[in-house]
C-alpha cells in the first residue's frame, strides 16, 4: 500500500494561481509544521509571502525554527522584532537563538526586549556561544539533581514538572555551585529503592562536552559512543546545558548541505532570487576560468610542437581526464578520513603509501592499455612510449595532489572540501599537459 501524501504541491500551487486562499488557509493549516515548512521552500518567493500570510501565527514559530538559513532569512523580512517575539514565545530557547542568530544586532535587542526576563537571559547566554561549537548546538532544558537527593525526591521533583524535556535519557548530577558530577540514568531510577541515595546510582560520565568544542567534534563523540543526549560544561565545570541526538542529526544534515553546496559553488534555496544566484555562482566559474587559464598557458608553450604533431591534440584530453579522476578518487578518500578523523600523523604515511601503490599500478596498467590503443590508431611506436611516460607521471602526481592539497588546507585552517577539487584538478592538468607535450616535443622535434 502506497504511503498517503500529506500534500499535494503541484494543487497548492495550483490552488495559488486561482487566487483561492481561504481554502488554502484550511489546508495548510492541517499540516504538521516540518511539512510546511518544505511547502514554502518549495514555492517561488512571491507564493512564499502569499503562504505565509494565510500560515496560523501559531505553527509560525515551529515553521521558522524547520526552514533553512537563506529562506527563513527572506520570511523573516516580512515580520517586525514584536510579531518574532509573539510566534516564537513557546520555542525552546536553543530554537530561537538559531533564528535570532544571523539578525542585526538591532533587530535582536528588539526582540529580547519583548520577551520575558527569565527568556532573554537564557536566550543571551545561548546567543554569546559561535553556532558551530557546542555552545550553539546545545540547549538549557535540563533537569539537575543533587546527590544527597533520595529517588523518592528525585520521583516527587518530576512529577511537579510534569514532562520530562525531550531526548531525556538520563538527569545531571551537580553539586550546590552547580560542578557537574554524573549522571542518573532514568531507567536506575525506576527500578531502584525510593530510599536510595542519588550519589549511590549516580554514574561517572566521561563524555561531557566542553562548550567551545566544534560542532564537527560533537558528532563524533555522539557517534563513537552512541549517546542520545550530552552535558555541556565550562572550563570551570558548570553545567550549562545539554546536547541531545536530535541537535547531532540537524547538524549532520546542515554540514552535508553546505559542504555539497560549497563544492559546487550552487544555492541551497533552489528558488532564490536570479541576481543572488548569478553572483554565487559567477565566483565559482571564474575560479574554474583562472584554472583553465593556467592549463591553457602549458599548452600554448607547446603550440608549434601541436602543429607539426596533430595527433597530439586528439590524444591530450585523454591525458587530463585520467589524471582528473584518479586526483578526485585519491581527494575524496583523504577529505573524508580528515572530516572522520580517521587520518591523523600516526597513520598518514600508510595511507599516503597505500595511495601511492594504488597511483603507480594504475598508472602502468593504464598506460599499457592506453599506448597499445594509440600505437594501433596511429602507427606510431613514439606516440605509444610518449603517452605511456605521461599517464604514469599524471597518475602519480594525481596521488600526491589528492593526498597533499587537502591535508596543507586543514593545516591552513581552510576547508579540504571546498577549494581541494579545483586545485588538484589544475595540477593534473599543468602535470598531464607539461608530461605529455614536452615528451612529444623532445621525441618529435
């Protein structure tokens, strides 16, 4: 049985059209606020502002909490300081430190100001952390315990609260002063003796989270010891907060987004404005046109070398794709082992080894396979030792490429993801192209 949709997006749209908003309000309204917000980033910018206009106040806060940076930005146009306030006044406080975080600092001071007290004290504490540490990862919904508390206080205590806050596996234990000191797991709590003692059940946790930690080390240390929620503390070991696995999982999902989008120089709103696009992308292309510029340059030094040996031109892309693919290849392993962190000092000479191998075998094989192909197409003995030298040199340099460029970008604090691809492809061009020409001009002429 096929699973039912929950809306139709080619009939809302339709429905838009027609200018038929009030059956719209009826139909959107039903739908849960994750699914809305896809709606609306589904929709042209001028259809984003009609649905939001007809969207309960409500569901807003929920649904600006789901949409991405870029097109909530542009819903967040639309509203004043007072009107965020009013939708977002139920929200957890790590949710509205997520919208208010890439405001003007105007328009979040006019937002604290209509809030309680307790909330923007709490929403400012979250909002001094950077986004991409634990800091602005984590949420202060939590409940702490002390150890001198018997399970019947620790029972009484949580009943008062009625709910426990979502994700809760275990309570934190923490001293008067607020020094972190364990966990009390809740499934000890439910078979224990109500007389027992908190610091009796109360388990040592190893895996606390310094709050300056980056986020990209908070999914491994959730990841590496299956953790469904996490204490934040300081450096003089407060308690400050908790990170849970639903905050890991957004985070994964944003960090996979940008790093796919930041490889291809593309937008993650798939609506956004032309002028927007156009810029985005003008800057990645002309990065692409600098390297082309560099490889065209070695080529044009072997200009009068092409024009006596026309073959040469049919047999040079062949060259540079090869050497392309196995940089890529090489580049793709050693950009995920960094971001796993899988590669580190002890063990990159085996890999780099291991590459190398892979690099000189594929090199020779390939080139063998490569030259008997050009010997018969063209009859040429030359040809096939020129092209064989140069697919083992492109392969090897492909390796050392792919391996190096990305470990230097860690080094230089920059992202291996992003700016790895264009480099280690221009070098496999300028090696294969510098290979392969200046071979052929020592040979031929």
């Amino acid at each position: 049985m096929k699973p039912k949709k929950i809306f139709d997006l080619d009939s809302i749209h339709y429905e838009l059209s027609k200018g038929r908003f009030e059956d719209l309000r009826g139909m959107i309204n039903k739908i849960p606020p994750f699914e809305i917000a896809l709606l609306i980033e589904s929709s042209t910018p001028d259809n984003r502002a009609i649905l939001w206009q007809i969207i309960d106040e409500d569901l807003e806060g929920e649904i600006l909490s789901n949409l991405s940076e870029e097109v909530r930005e542009m819903i967040l146009s639309f509203m004043n300081p007072r009107e965020l306030a009013i939708v977002t006044k139920d929200l957890e406080p790590d949710k509205i430190a997520d919208i208010l975080q890439d405001l003007p600092e105007k328009v979040i001071s006019e937002v604290l100001e209509a809030m309680t007290e307790q909330n923007q004290k709490i929403i400012k504490k979250v909002l001094s952390y950077p986004k991409n540490t634990a800091g602005g990862l984590m949420n202060t919904d939590v409940i702490v315990i002390r150890p001198y508390h018997s399970i019947e206080v620790v029972l009484r205590y949580i009943r008062i609260k009625g709910s426990l806050p979502e994700s809760t596996d275990s309570l934190y234990v923490v001293s008067r002063n607020n020094k972190f000191r364990g966990v009390l797991p809740i499934s000890k709590i439910l078979i224990s003796s109500s007389e027992t003692l908190v610091k009796d059940l109360m388990e040592g946790f190893s895996n606390s989270i310094d709050v300056n930690t980056e986020s990209s080390e908070v999914i491994r240390i959730f990841e590496k010891n299956d953790l469904i929620s996490a204490p934040v503390i300081n450096s003089q070991n407060n308690l400050i907060g908790r990170i849970t696995v639903d905050d890991v999982i957004q985070e994964i999902k944003i960090e996979a987004d940008e790093s796919l989008r930041q490889i291809s120089g593309i937008d993650s709103d798939t609506f956004e404005k032309t002028s927007t696009a156009l810029k985005t992308r003008g800057v990645w292309l002309g990065a692409n046109l600098i390297t082309a510029i560099i490889a065209a340059s070695v080529i044009n030094i072997f200009k009068e070398t092409i024009e006596q040996v026309i073959f040469l031109a049919v047999l040079m892309p062949i060259i540079a794709s090869m050497g392309g693919v196995a940089a890529t290849q090489t580049l793709t392993i050693t950009v995920r082992g960094l971001a796993l962190g899988q590669i580190v000092k002890t063990n990159y000479l085996y890999i780099f080894n291991r590459e190398l191998l892979v690099g000189i075998s594929n090199g020779f094989i390939w080139a063998l396979v490569l030259s008997a192909i050009a010997c018969y197409w063209f009859q040429d003995w030359t040809l096939a030792y020129v092209i064989c030298l140069s697919m083992i040199i492109n392969l090897i340099s492909a390796v050392l490429a792919g391996m190096g460029i990305p470990i230097l970008l860690k080094k230089i604090k920059m992202d291996p993801a992003v700016g790895g691809s264009v480099i280690v492809t221009t070098v496999t061009d300028v090696v294969g192209f510098l290979s392969f020409l200046g071979l052929a001009t020592y040979f031929y002429i």
